[in-house]
C-alpha cells in the first residue's frame, strides 16, 4: 500500500491506485487466495451490494464464488464466478468508492 501524510502529521495507508493493484493481473476463480482475493471479498460485502457474507478470508470459495457471479449479473457482465478483467474494470470503481467513504 501507498502512503500518506495526513494533517496530524502521521501517516495513513492509501488504496491501491489501479484495478491491478487492487486485484491482480491475473484471473482469480475458485482456488485463488491472498490479498487480491481479499479485495474483491471486501469490495463485494459492503454497500451497496452486501452480496459476499463469508469472512474476509482471502480465500476463494463457494461463497465468493457466488458473491461474484452475482454481482456479474448485477452488473449485466458474463456470470461465470471468475474475476477476470471485465470483472475487475467495474469492481474498480466500486472499489474506489468504498474507499473513499471508509476515509481514505
């Protein structure tokens, strides 16, 4: 993570600044694990779409599996529970938002 200074002098972590920091180059499916999994975890179990209820695990599984073919559907792109590069693109924006409103 990127790094700022904030007012009071100490520093805060900042977002990642693209969709591949966020989520990787590569394809995540069921089997991936680690912070990019986490991302999307995150990214899918708050508003406004609250679709993943599993623990922020970084571990993908049924349960994101699903979070992500429904949110797919949601947003009128292939459902096929794999977080490719359609997927990321607007997971992307979702993303900066919930950044944003987390303070950040």
């Amino acid at each position: 993570w990127a790094m700022y200074i904030n007012t009071n002098g100490g520093s805060v972590p900042t977002g990642p600044q693209s969709a591949t920091e966020a989520f990787g180059s590569s394809n995540l499916s069921t089997g991936s694990s680690g912070n990019y999994v986490r991302n999307v975890q995150l990214c899918l179990s708050n508003s406004p779409y609250r679709l993943y209820t599993g623990t922020v695990d970084g571990d993908f599984g049924n349960l994101t599996y699903s979070a992500v073919a429904s949110y797919q559907a949601a947003k009128g792109l292939p459902s096929d529970g794999i977080v490719g590069s359609l997927t990321k693109t607007a997971l992307w924006g979702d993303y900066q938002s919930l950044l944003e409103n987390s303070g950040y």
